[in-house]
C-alpha cells in the first residue's frame, strides 16, 4: 500500500548515494573542460561575450545562456545575443534554474490560439485521422445490468504500431439495441446506456479513427432481481472478462454460511438474499478473495464483485536498455518500469522490484559492489560501473495479439498469460559532486530524495504507450519455494530511446501545498508527490516526482525547500503527456510516509495519500509564487485493527472476527479495506464501511479445496500478515463529488470496485504484518551458556510490555534440564529486543529453550509464535 515510483527511487538514489560516498579519490574530475577547443569555450562567466546574459559551464566548459526572469531570455533583452531556439518557438523560454530554455506545452488549449495542438511538449499541427491504421476501445469487455452507463475509450496506433492521438478522437456507433449512445457521439471517449439485455456478449460498440475500427462487446443483463434474491457478477479486474467457477458464500453476522452458489460462464450468480446483515465472498483459486460486509435487507441485491489475479502465479514483462543517453562525463541514471493499474490498490512488493541485482564492479582499484532493482540503470565514469540492461514485470490484463503459447488472445486473458501496460523510463545525467552526503557519512531516505529532486532537471522522460507482453507459469526458488521471476527470456524487448525527437524532458517545475501532515506515533516525517498521467486501458504512467521531509521543526508542515518561500510546499519536476500520452488526465497523488517502523519494532509502516485530478495543464512555477492547491485533509492512520485467527472467541474477538479497537475518527464516507496476504503473495481482501468498523465482519471459512490464506501457507501455521487502508470515494474522482459507501462500491450500478483507481481521493494505510520472535544470543544451537545469564530474542509487529497499550510479554519455557521454570520477559527496546534471564537453578544438556509470545493474560498466541533454540547450560 506504498507509492510504487517512490520506493523504486529510494531503492535507486540510494544506490547512486552510496557510490558516490564510496568514490573517495578516484582521480574523477567531472568539471574537467573538454580537450577539443570550442569558440563558446570558457573556464569562467567572464570568458562568456556578456557576463550578464550568460555563464560558463563549467561541466561541459561552453558558454550558456543565462537569465533570473523569463524576460531574460527574451529577444528585446538580448538583443544582439538573442536566442534563435527561443524566437523560433510559438512558445518562447523559460528561465529555467538560471538558464533559458525552450518552455514546453502540457495540453492543447495553450496552442489553440495558433490553431495548432501540443504533442510532444511543442505546438504543431494536428495528426491526421488518415495516419491511424488500427485503433482499440478500451475497456473492450462490460458485463452490467440494463439502465447502467458504460464509458469507453479508443486509442489509435499508426501503421508503425506508434501511438497517435486525434483531436477529434473517434466517431462512435451503437451496432444493436442493448446499447444506445449518450451524447454526440464523437471525441476520445464516449459513454453508452446499456438499454436491453442480451443472450451473452456482443460486439455492439463501434468506434471509428480514420480509416480504422474498433470494437468493444457487451453482455447486458436484466435490471430486475427477483424478490428475495441476491445476483452477483464476478469479473476480473483488469480484463473485465465473466469469471466462471468462482464460489459465492452468503454468511450472517457468526460467519455461518446461509447460501452458497457457483458462477456461470457468464460470472453471474443468483443465490438467496442475506436477511440479516453478515457478509458476500467470493473465492476462485486463481484470483484474490473478496468478502464485502452486507446489511442484509437494507443492502444491494445485484451486486458487481470484480477480482485481481494472484499477482506472482505468473510473470511476465519487458527488457530492454536505454539508446542514446547524452554523452556526459557525469554519472548516467535511471530507473524503467511499467504502468500500473492504479495507485490505491497496492502491487505486490516482488512483482514490483523484480529481482535485485548485486553488481560487482572496481573503481580507483577497489573492488565494490553494488545493489540495484532490475529497472535501474547506471553508468559511472572512471569505474567499471555499466549497468545498462534494464527489465519491469507487469500485471495480466488485455491483449490484442495472438501471443506465443496460445490459440488466441482471448485464451490467454482467460488464462492471466498476457497484458498490455506502457513502459516508461526517467534516466538523465547527476553530476558526482552534487549528490547529497549527508551528516557523518549516513543517509536519510527522506532527505536524500528532497536533496536529490532539484538533479532531475537534467532528466527526461521516456515512453513506449503499448508493450504487450507474455506471462508465464512463476516456478518456485529451490530453497525456499518463494517465486523465483530470474528467467527473463520470454520477457518482450523494448528500449528507451534518449534521443533528442523520442524523450521529454522535466520541464516543467512547480510547487504543491501539501496539507497538513497526519500522524502516527508523531508527525508523519516526509511527504512524496508523484505526477503522472492516466491512460485509458494502461493505468498511470509517472512523469515526474517532488519530495519533502518534516524534520526541522517536526511538526504539520514538510520543512521549507530552498528557493520556495514558506513550509509545506514541495518542489516538483514533471514531463508533460507525451509520445501518446496527450489528452490523458493529469494526476498528482502526494503521500504523506512515516519512519516510525524504522524506530519501532512494534510500528507498522503507515502512509496516507492524497489524490489530486483537477491539473488541466502542468504549470511553470519554480519559485512557488502560485502553487497548486491540494484539498485535505489527509485521512487518520486506520489503527487499533485486530483479527481472531481462530474460530473460538478470544483476545476480546469473536472467532474470526476482524474488526477495530479504539480507531482514531474516520470521516462518515469512509469504507475500510484488509487484506491478508499468504507467502505466495495470494490475497484475501475484506471490505466494510467505517459504521461497521466497531462490530466488524465474521469471516467464513473458505468452501472445501480452497486454502484459508488468513494463513501463511508454511509448515507451522503462521497467520498471514494484514494490512488495512482507509478510502474516502467520490463519484467525479474529485472532492467536489458525492461521497460513495461500500453499498454504492458493490451494487452493480457501473459506480463499482472496478473503477475504484479512478474514483478514490484519499487513502491511508498501515502495514500490519504479522507477529514475530526470533532467537539473537545465542545465535546458533548447540552453544553452551552459563547458567543464571542472560539470552536475547528480537520481537517484531507485537507491541511488548504490560500497559494498556501493550499486546502481551515474552514467556520462555524449557524442554529438557533440572530447575528450569518458565520466565516472562517484558522489557523491550525501540528495535525489538526483550533479554530473558535463565533460571540460576537451570542446568542440562540439549535443553530446548522455547520463546512464545504470549497476550496480557499469559496466554498463547494462536496460532503459536514461537521460536526454539538448544543449548548446554552449565
């Protein structure tokens, strides 16, 4: 549930921070001149024809123009020095960081005045119809009941396969009568009322670019329920396909099942409707469970229930590298990923890293290594250094080509075998001595990132719109059984080119007001924006990036950045939509993090988000004289979350019982989210309303032949770690909509958990995990202690100690030996660690020493969280 861009940066900064701390003297000299002669040469600003309009770069020893205003870079200004770049642009300069450069467009609106659009971040004419050779409508598949609204898009592509964006977008025509078109019938989307049902699917939307067509089909089902009965639809998430076979279970308000039924090869489902308020699930092997709490009559009766694929059974994605970086004596990097389908709902953490790379390399004669995620690349002169192969994994969704290992595209959608996502890459040059050290050689994640962002004006931005890709069966590592995604081979090759005509650069700086900071276990300590845009059928696309600590004073406010005037805006660098991407809207999602689980064993991890949609242009504001506004507040961290694991009451919880203890006041709208996730990432997602938070949802046990993954899946029975979010939902996907419940999320309205990316504009979220212990001192079996000393063991995700506040102790218990009585340990430090002292009376060979975690009550967790260790005590 964490920002995907901003722990791949951390990840890469890091990186590129600690080999910059590893340089020492390695004889680099990144401001050396070039050795060719140039007629702009210079070794300093008075080598330069006017000191006043321009500056001696010294990187590359040329003469730059300069400028502390905008007017600067004007013709009237330099007069005999003025720029041709920027009196050939429709758009002029910008003073850019004390340096003219050619301003880019972000929308169409600001070329309209000379009849032209923005494409490329340059005004220019408008693409011809006739360039589009093929086009797709997305979503292609909807499954909903008569009276509904469906909304669709097109994206066009030309005979090269490149992405073109068309003013006029497409014209759109209903091909029968179950659907009839809203509105004009023209544009790049276009909205259809879904008027009579039909027998299955049907190809019955048009849309028309040039000389292409496109289809979408719709399976239409009847607007009435009958009395007393409940119609579930179960699609997938992502493809919006019907899932046949997936097990819907009715419950009431103890778990019990009331009705069970099965999907049909239409993903529909009538079972009797729930009297009494309880629960909806679904369950299918291959997807993620869901239970929706349900206020039995007072509840929907036709309900939408779309399910995500287990993000790791099977991978897939591209490789490739980054073509044309400038040539540069400073350190080349970047970081390469796919589009996700959204920012609310969290991408498992493997998938998204890929695996890590550990990179072996020699600089100033010394042998280093280095640690980098599979999207990074890095290029460091005067070493070894070169990584420059790059990969991202994606999810399973749609695809329009016949893919190696199927008969069609639709069976490999039905199988999770393929996707379509845009593969997008940020990557520029960081001068070695500009990096941050921080204080005594250490770095912090939150400042590193603020300290680094002003480098990305050197950055661009790099997109490929539509990468379809295979994924295939994700086999088990050997040792371990988790995934193992090494083999690459079937992944599709796609580079990123650098070249002048194909990236985009950052152009585009301003500032953001960020509201203030939420809490948890103090002032939330950084606060991350990422910019990006939405693309119909390829999710969000990151385009830019701003960061900000709150360390100086810790307070409500991220900490003033240099060159903005007050505390609590944050400096962002952003490309404008490009390459395809124009027309998509611009997002901005600003996620407020916490380090406390860095401090604290017994913290979670803890962030909460805002998400604004109402940019209709990117602005050009380095100085933060008008910053963007961000509507708040920020929603409160959804503690005091508890689940009873096992059937029968305990711990203050029915048997299993989830709900919240003591949560801190969540506005009304509010709908609440956990998941468990089991050791092969498959998930079980509960959803309620915060009314419901306080009695909470009895979760049923899963029908026969389907796992329970409220467990782990190991040998021991350990439970699943949980996380749970807070959303607040609005219709328009802004705050000036109408607040959405989980009854308006679950009824099948076309207002549904499927459009939930597009709708949330708040989430916070805690990371729960799952309790812990694990043996320290003695670090290995079969030592030999003395008897009366002390042994260590490190406790993680249960708070120890016996306050109010506190979860329970440590008991430590023997097997083996004479006068070995159990003995409590309560005293625990920040990082987790509880010393036990042994009995002086203990003595024996091989004696097992058992460490448990135990609640308030001296009772053992169930299921158990032990660890063991066997030692001599003398």
């Amino acid at each position: 549930m964490n920002p995907p861009l901003r722990l791949a940066l951390c990840a890469v900064l890091l990186s590129f921070s600690s080999l910059w701390t590893a340089c020492g003297d390695t004889g680099l000299q990144p401001d050396k001149p070039f050795d060719t002669p140039r007629s702009d040469a210079c070794q300093v600003d008075q080598d330069c024809p006017n000191p006043g309009l321009f500056f001696c770069d010294t990187v590359t020893s040329t003469c730059k123009a300069a400028c502390k205003t905008q007017e600067d870079c004007t013709a009237a200004k330099r007069g005999e020095y003025r720029l041709a770049e920027c009196d050939g642009s429709a758009l002029g300069c910008q003073c850019d960081s004390n340096r003219c450069v050619v301003a880019q467009c972000s929308a169409d609106a600001e070329c309209a005045a000379a009849g032209q659009v923005c494409r490329n971040g340059g005004c220019g004419p408008a693409p011809e119809a006739s360039a589009v050779t093929a086009c797709r409508v997305t979503p292609d598949f909807v499954v909903a009941r008569a009276g509904t609204l469906a909304r669709f898009s097109v994206l066009a592509m030309d005979a090269a396969g490149r992405a073109v964006v068309v003013p006029s977008g497409a014209a759109w025509t209903a091909l029968d009568e179950s659907v009839e078109v809203e509105g004009g019938g023209t544009g790049v989307e276009s909205a259809f009322v879904l008027s009579a049902a039909t027998e299955g699917a049907r190809e019955s939307v048009r849309a028309q670019v040039g000389g292409a067509t496109c289809t979408a089909r719709v399976s239409v089902l009847e607007a009435a329920v009958a009395p007393g009965r409940l119609r579930a639809v179960v699609k997938d998430e992502l493809t919006g396909r019907p899932i046949a076979g997936a097990a819907v279970v009715v419950a009431d308000a103890a778990g019990a099942v009331t009705a069970t039924a099965t999907t049909d090869a239409s993903g529909v489902v009538t079972l009797a409707a729930p009297a009494e308020a309880g629960s909806v699930s679904v369950f299918h092997e291959d997807f993620g469970y869901l239970t929706v709490a349900h206020e039995g009559v007072a509840g929907p009766r036709d309900l939408a229930l779309p399910l995500r694929r287990n993000p790791t059974d099977r991978y897939g994605g591209y490789k490739g590298t980054f073509r044309n970086m400038p040539a540069s004596v400073d350190m080349q990097a970047g970081l390469a990923g796919l589009s996700a389908p959204d920012a609310v709902t969290d991408v498992s953490a493997s998938l998204l890293a890929g695996p890590v790379r550990e990179v072996a390399f020699t600089m100033g004669g010394q042998a280093r290594e280095a640690t980098l995620p599979a999207g990074a690349y890095v290029v460091l002169p005067g070493s070894t250094l070169a990584v420059t192969d790059v990969s991202a994994q994606g999810l399973a969704g749609v695809c329009g080509a016949v893919l190696e290992g199927s008969e069609s595209a639709e069976e490999a959608m039905a199988a999770g075998a393929c996707g379509t996502r845009t593969a997008w890459a940020l990557g520029g040059d960081i001068p070695l001595n500009a990096l941050p050290l921080l204080s005594g050689g250490t770095m912090d994640v939150g400042q590193l990132l603020a300290r680094t962002i002003p480098l990305l004006r050197t950055f661009s931005s790099s997109v490929v719109r539509d990468v379809e890709f295979r994924l295939k069966e994700t086999p088990p590592e050997p040792d371990t059984g988790a995934p193992d995604f090494r083999d690459q081979a079937h992944f599709v090759t796609v580079d990123h080119d650098f070249k002048e005509d194909q990236r985009m650069g950052l152009g585009f700086q301003f500032a953001v007001r960020v509201p203030a900071l939420p809490s948890y276990r103090g002032y939330m300590d950084s606060a991350a924006v990422m910019g990006a845009v939405r693309v119909p059928g390829r999710g969000l696309v990151p385009l830019g990036l701003g960061m900000g600590v709150n360390t100086n004073p810790a307070d409500h406010n991220t900490d003033t950045q240099a060159g903005l005037p007050a505390p609590g805006l944050v400096s962002v660098r952003m490309a404008p939509a490009h390459h395809g991407l124009e027309g998509s809207p611009y997002e901005l999602m600003i996620t407020a993090t916490s380090s406390a689980a860095s401090r604290d064993a017994a913290a979670g991890v803890a962030s909460s988000a805002l998400i604004h949609r109402t940019l209709q242009k990117l602005p050009f504001d380095p100085k933060g004289n008008t910053p963007v506004l961000v509507g708040g507040p920020f929603l409160p961290v959804p503690e005091g979350a508890r689940y009873n694991y096992n059937r029968a009451a305990g711990g203050g919880l029915e048997g299993r019982q989830l709900r919240l203890l003591g949560a801190p006041e969540l506005p009304a709208a509010t709908v609440l989210r956990a998941v468990f996730t089991d050791r092969l990432e498959r998930r079980w997602e509960v959803w309620m309303d915060v009314a419901r938070a306080g009695t909470g949802v009895r979760l049923p046990l899963p029908p026969d032949g389907f796992e329970d993954r409220t467990y782990y899946g190991d040998t021991v029975g350990s439970r699943s770690p949980m996380g749970v979010q807070a959303l607040e939902v609005r219709r328009t996907g802004t705050s000036a909509g109408a607040a959405v419940n989980l009854h308006g999320l679950v009824e099948a309205d076309g207002v549904d958990l499927e459009h939930l990316g597009e709708l949330a504009v708040a989430w916070s979220a805690l990371e729960y995990g799952r309790p812990l212990v694990t043996w320290m001192e003695p670090a290995e079996d079969g030592q030999s202690v003395a008897k009366g000393s002390k042994v260590k063991v490190r406790v993680l995700g249960f708070r120890v100690g016996s306050g109010m506040a506190d979860e329970g102790y440590v008991r430590l218990t023997f097997a083996g030996g004479t006068g070995c009585e159990p003995v409590d340990g309560y005293v625990v430090e920040g990082r987790g660690e509880v010393e036990l002292q042994l009995p002086a009376a203990c003595t024996g060979a091989e004696v097992q020493l058992n460490a448990t975690l135990v609640d308030t009550e001296g009772v053992a967790l169930s299921p158990p969280v032990t660890s063991q260790r066997t030692l001599t005590i003398h």
